[in-house]
C-alpha cells in the first residue's frame, strides 16, 4: 500500500475506491490525497465511486468535487441506473446536501424507486428499513397536499398515522422524519421568497381554497383523501 504513494498515478480507477478506503483505515492520509485527485469525477458518468468513498470517510479534496456534480445534475444521477446500485450512505448523502438541481417530489420518487429496488435484492428488509437514513432528510413537510396525496400515499412507505400528522400540517413526531419546513434550495434558481412564517403547504392551500367554486380538480383530490381516511378507519 505504501508503495503506491510513488506510483499512484498508476493506479487503476477500478482499484481506487478499495485503495483510497485501505489508506484511511490505516490512517495513511497522504495516500488518501493521492488518491483522491485519481477518483476525482468530472461527470455523473464517473461520480458513483467517489460518491461512495465521501460517504463513508472524509476526503475534502475528493467531496468538492462530489458536491458541485451533486448539485449541478441532480436529475441525471437520480435518473442513472447505478443509482440504484448505491448503498443507504450514500443515498443519504444526496439528500443531506441544502442545494440539489432537483424538486422535493422527483427526489421523493426516486427514493421510492431505489427502495423498491434494494427490497427485491436484499429479501426480509422493507423499502422502509432501508429508507431509515435517507427519510431523515427529505423534506417533506414542504410537500402540496396533492403532491402528498398523489405521490406519498399510494407508495405505504409512511403508516397511515404518519400521513395523517402529514396531512395536518403537524409535527412529525414519528422518529426518523424530518420535520424542515424549508423548501430545498435548486441549484441556479434564485429561492422563492415568503412572508415569515409563510410556508409552501400554506400557499397551496390558500390557493386551492379561494379557487375552490370553480376548481374540478379539488373534487377529485378530495375524493382520494376522503379513500384514504376511510382505508385508514378500517
């Protein structure tokens, strides 16, 4: 291992993650730094490695630039099929960063989507149990009433007692929900701002209450909370 502090330009990138996770064991941090700059990604194409390496030890020369893809192509890496492949750490590392180039709601689904996906690969564990440390940071106290009915219910991820403190606009008491009613800030836009203690729940709701004479679509939404509470009194 110590050889490779002179010959770490040599070192394959398939072997670097494995490498670079040695060297910090064993505290052999000038190794970790060369490393480093050999993981360091240029694109969502080679970002998952170094992705799960900063997740799991600290590398400030390789997470700057884990962090500036992170949040400039958030949509594509969510999007890309090694997404599925990463482990709960590092999933949990994207959706603690403040700033994502992409909204709560596609984020959301697509930790639906990894959960199912590690559910059928790892059987006996929930797409709950492995949600555990990724929920701890979504946001979803900043979720529409629509956006919770149509893409938070259907999913059973949260019990209905949860939906329910949810829907309220309660604090989550449930352990393991995050309870920031501070909209994630998207990468490039300029954050929408609100009247002190306005949130986004308020907004929507506001609006779907001074529309409500001539809204259709309320109806229909109604009508699916009204499934909802009847399947949860059952």
């Amino acid at each position: 291992m110590y050889g490779c502090l002179d010959y770490s330009s040599d070192i394959p990138k398939e072997l670097a993650p494995e490498l670079m996770l040695c060297a910090d064991k064993y505290n052999v941090q000038p190794l970790v730094a060369k490393v480093s700059r050999v993981m360091t990604p240029t694109g969502v194409s080679d970002l998952f490695p170094a992705l799960c390496c900063v997740s799991l030890i600290s590398a400030p020369c390789l997470e700057w630039s884990v962090i500036d893809i992170l949040q400039a192509k958030t949509h594509e890496i969510i999007n890309h099929p090694d997404f599925l492949e990463l482990n709960d750490l590092a999933v949990e590392y994207i959706v603690k960063q403040n700033t994502l180039a992409s909204n709560e709601v596609d984020l959301w689904k697509a930790l639906v989507q990894w959960a199912e996906y590690q559910a059928k690969i790892k059987p006996g564990v929930t797409p709950r149990q492995l949600l555990k440390k990724p929920l701890q940071h979504v946001r979803l106290k900043t979720f529409s009433l629509e956006e919770v009915v149509d893409n938070v219910i259907p999913t059973n991820i949260l019990s209905p007692m949860e939906i329910v403190e949810l829907l309220k606009g309660s604090d989550l008491t449930a352990a393991g929900l995050c309870g920031n009613v501070e909209p994630r800030h998207i990468f490039g836009k300029i954050p929408y701002l609100t009247h002190p203690g306005e949130t986004r729940e308020f907004r929507h709701q506001y609006k779907l209450d001074i529309n409500y004479g001539e809204s259709h679509h309320l109806t229909g939404l109604a009508g699916r909370l009204r499934e909802f509470y009847c399947n949860f009194i059952i």
